[in-house]
C-alpha cells in the first residue's frame, strides 16, 4: 500500500510539472498555475523543498476568425507562423504539512515569422516573408496555498492558492521590420507583436483551485483552476502602427482529467484542458489591444519515478479553437454598424517536458495520503 500511495503522488507530480501554456497569437505567458504547480505541493511535509524545470513548445499557424478556421491563409503562404519555447525553473517549499509557497522563473525564446508585418501580403504587398524575435525572462510568479484537509487523515486533497504575477517581462520589446514606410523601402527597428513579448506589462493577482480524488488504488481523477486578474488597463506601449496601447488581459485555465499508476514506476495520464483569454476583464476597463480567445484540447500524459527524481512529459492536442470578438472589435462594430472579428493563429498541439527533484524536510519517502479501493 505504500509503494502504491507513494507512486500516487508522483504521478500528480509528473502531470502538474506540466503547465497550462500559450496556445500561439493568444498569448498566455508562463506558468498558468501561479500558486504551484499541483504535483510540486503534493504530500509537501514542513520544511521540504521542490525543485522544478520545465519545458514547452509549439508552433501556431492556423489561423481563426470565430471558430471558423481560415485554410486559405495556410493555402495561399500568407500564415503567421510563431515559435516558442518557455523554460519554466521553481521552486515550492512546505511552510507547514499544509501550507505551501512558490516562486516560478520563466524564460521565453519566441519567433515570428510573416509577411504582412514586412510589406503586406500579396497581392497587394510585397509578400517577402521576414522573422522578428524576443528571448529572455517573463513574468515572474509568487504564490501560497493551502490544502484544506488533513492529509494523515484523507485519501483526497483539495488546495486553494493565491499568487501575484509580477512585471518583470519586457513588455516593450523591439526588433527590426522589414519594407516599411510610404514608399516600403525602409527597414525601421518598432516593438514586436504582443503575442511575442515577454511580459504584459501588468501587476497582477491570481487564484488557483486544485484537487485529486482516487477512485481505487491506481486510478483516480485531477483538476486544476486558474484565473490570471490583472487591474491595469494597458502598459502604455502602442502597438507597431500605433493605433491603440497593448492591454493587460486577464487569463483563464482549467483541466481535468483521469491517471493511471502502475506498480513499477510508470504512470499514464488522459485529460481535457482550456485556456485562454477573456474579450473583457473582470476587473477595471478592458479597453486595448488584445487577441482574445481560447482553445480546448485532449491531453495524454506519461511519466515515471525512480527515488526523489521525477520525470513526465505530455502531449495537448488542440479539438477546436476560437478567436473571439475582443472588446476594440465589439466598439468598432458598435460604432460602423458593421461586424468587426480579427482573427489569432493557434496550434495544432504543444510539447510539454518536466523533471523534478525533492528534497529536506522529514520522511521524504513517506507519503501521508492513503490509496483505499474506493473514494473515501
């Protein structure tokens, strides 16, 4: 029973390594679980220490308006095609058997490659495809949570965490654009496109709402809820043709799915998960620019344990994907009479890779939650 209980808990490590990410031009920045990612504050005992490196990778570069996916772009080479890569370094510490603390650095490589930001797109552009690009830290995350029952004493465990996203992200970065001015034949250094910078700009607070429930001794059920507030309106910055500010949007997540644990270490994984960005923020004006929408997908996972080291890697598979109306679109319309809707390249999936170390505090091997047959 303790070999099972302990492989439990390394598989929620496994899968929470892996965070919610950016799905392409609706850009989420950094670790989404800003209080802690789940499997890093799992059975955490007091004065215990979780370290935590990440990676993630996609490329977006189908393009939508509405749910409706614009294959033209992609047909015709006029698509917008972004890379990134996050590298995401924590660490969690166990202030109590129950209250936990957390501190996420994540560094972002992104590139973005288009033609109608360097001269337009044919026919009436130049169509020469040009790249801009933005690499170094993001947003920094610091968070607390608490799990509200007595983990010696239940099976299952439910957490509630509160966090701030700090602007330490370039918010304002900038890369040379290609055949720019009246006659296109200028070359001029302006910031890049919102969905490459760093960071928003905006001080913000997050809450997070996480739990497992095992259903018998290797299979049991997990969720994750999460939602980025950001008070500020914009960050000052205009967008590359100056008509309006970049807006600090607010952020949105959720996933949940159903784990396997097998007896030698290995551990299997398939959920759901949505994320995204609201048109209008629950707090403060959401005036700005912004691409806002969201997207859903499946999620196979694998992981495996040996010892205090931990290792997983999962695979989220875009099922559909949403631009929606963003509060400029919704005035614009307002104001002309004629409906407005830019549109956002999304992914096909993402790559997630995540290594993980424990270590200090008392009866490491030890986990407190015990795996019964049947949910208790």
């Amino acid at each position: 029973m303790k070999n099972i209980t302990f492989l439990f808990g390394t598989f929620l490590l496994f899968f929470y390594i892996s965070p919610i990410s950016s799905q392409g031009c609706v850009a989420i920045r950094g670790n989404s679980a800003c209080g802690g990612s789940f499997g890093s504050t799992l059975n955490l005992n007091k004065g215990e220490f979780n370290t935590q490196f990440g990676i993630r990778h996609f490329k977006s570069f189908r393009h939508f308006r509405g749910d409706e996916e614009e294959t033209n772009r992609v047909e015709e080479g006029t698509e917008v095609i972004n890379r990134s890569t996050f590298l995401d370094f924590s660490l969690s510490y166990g202030i109590t058997d129950r209250i936990y603390a957390n501190l996420i650095l994540p560094i972002a490589f992104n590139n973005r490659s288009s033609m109608y930001e360097h001269g337009g797109n044919p026919p009436n552009g130049l169509g020469e495809r040009h790249e801009t690009s933005s690499q170094g830290l993001s947003d920094v995350r610091i968070g607390i949570g608490y799990w509200l029952f007595d983990p010696s004493k239940y099976n299952f465990n439910y957490s509630v965490g509160l966090g701030l996203k700090l602007p330490t992200g370039n918010y304002d970065y900038t890369d040379v654009f290609y055949n720019q001015g009246p006659n296109k034949n200028e070359n001029t250094e302006k910031v890049v496109d919102q969905s490459i910078q760093l960071g928003d700009g905006g001080l913000g607070v997050t809450l997070d709402f996480q739990g497992y429930h095992p259903v018998t001794n290797h299979l049991g059920i997990s969720t994750n809820l999460y939602y980025l507030f950001n008070f500020q309106e914009s960050n000052g910055v205009l967008t590359r043709n100056g008509s309006s500010e970049f807006s600090c949007p607010d952020q949105f997540a959720a996933r949940i799915g159903a784990f396997y644990s097998t007896m030698k270490g290995i551990n299997f994984f398939l959920g759901g998960r949505v994320e995204g960005v609201p048109a209008e923020d629950i707090f403060g004006s959401s005036a700005g620019y912004r691409r806002p929408g969201y997207a859903v997908s499946m999620e196979p996972g694998i992981g495996y344990s040996v010892n205090k080291i931990s290792v997983f890697a999962s695979f989220p598979i875009a099922l559909y994907r949403n631009r929606t109306q963003s509060y400029e679109d919704k005035a614009r319309t307002l104001a002309t009479g004629v409906f407005t809707q830019g549109d956002a390249a999304f992914a096909d999936y993402l790559v997630n890779v995540g290594f993980s170390y424990r270590f200090g505090g008392h009866n490491h091997m030890k986990m407190s939650v015990p795996i019964l047959d049947s949910v208790h």
